[in-house]
C-alpha cells in the first residue's frame, strides 16, 4: 500500500527555496497551537516521507537549514508522536494478503480489554479503532482469499466477548492512506 502524496513543493532540482534558520527553540505566534507544526516542520516531514533513508546532514543541505536545527525538530517531533517511526512500508498484498475486510464488532459490556488482546493476537488483525454508532470496534483485516477470509472472520468473531460482526470487503483502494496534505495544511495554519 504505498501512500499517495500531494504535489512536493520542492523545485526542479529537488531543492526547496531557502528558508530563515529559526532555530530549535524558535516561539510560535501568540494563539498557535502547541501541537501545530511550522513550515520547517511540514518541509521535514515531506522530505522523510519521500526519502525515508535520508539521513539528518543531507536534510540539512536539501532545506538549508544547521544540521543541529533538522536533529532538533525531529526530535522534538518524535517526542510529541508527530513523527511515530521511520520503518519500512510494507503491502500486504506483496505478503500473499490481497483481501482487504472491515469488520465491524459488538461487544459484550465489560470486555473491552479481553477482545483488544483477542484480536492484537490475530496476525491478520491489521488495525483496530473503537468507534461510536453500529458496534464498539472497527478493525481491518486481510486474508489471503475470498475463501481464506472466512477463516480469518471465523478466528477473529470465535471470542465470546464478541456478540455479533458484520463485514464489508474493500474492492478499491482509490485514495490510500496518506498523511502529507494534512502535513502539509497543518504546517500553512
């Protein structure tokens, strides 16, 4: 599942107009929010998530700013779970799991934590949300096949503080996760 991504606002080159050095301790304007995120930060993100193996020297070359200003903002951003990881992408498609499911769960009144370690032990389990409205909790799911995922459905519904499931197989994937236009709004307000 590879992200899909708004336009880079790097030039031809590949290099980004030159930006101020606000430094890492740099105040934002009276009324900002204390999660939002600057253009710097925005321009950062963008580039890790278009070149996740560039190291902190090259960003510092690419956005023209101190290489102790880059270390500190990604810090800063990993510290406050703006920046969660830098690991592989990986399609489960690729894997052998082109069947992508969404099963929507009710659950039995005091359960809550008994299913979560129910279904964070199901490798098929890819996500899970609790949700407001027709059930308690969301998750997706990938199986192998038509056929195999009936089993997943089987494994994943064979709990008894799951009472009832409904499932919904995705047949398109026409906007796939992505996080770089609201990166990028973020970083503009």
């Amino acid at each position: 599942m590879s992200p899909a991504h708004s336009p880079s606002p790097l030039g031809p080159s590949g290099a980004p107009g030159p930006l101020p050095d606000p430094g890492p301790g740099a105040t934002r304007p009276a009324g900002a929010a204390n999660d939002a995120i600057d253009p710097l930060d925005g321009k950062l993100i963008r580039l890790l998530a278009e070149e996740p193996r560039i190291g902190v020297l090259e960003c510092s070359r690419r956005l023209q700013v101190a290489r102790g200003t880059v270390q500190a903002r990604l810090d800063r951003l990993q510290t406050r779970g703006v920046i969660g990881g830098f690991g592989p992408e990986v399609d489960p498609a690729a894997l052998g799991y082109p069947v992508t499911a969404f099963a929507t769960l009710e659950i039995s009144q005091g359960q809550g934590a008994d299913v979560r370690a129910h279904l964070a032990a199901v490798p098929e389990v890819l996500e899970l949300h609790t949700i407001t409205g027709h059930g308690d909790m969301m998750v997706r799911i990938v199986a192998r096949s038509n056929a195999d995922l009936q089993r997943v459905i089987d494994r994943v519904v064979g709990f008894d503080g799951i009472v009832r499931s409904s499932t919904a197989i995705a047949l398109e994937n026409p906007v796939p996760y992505r996080i770089l236009p609201l990166v990028d709004q973020a970083a503009a307000e």
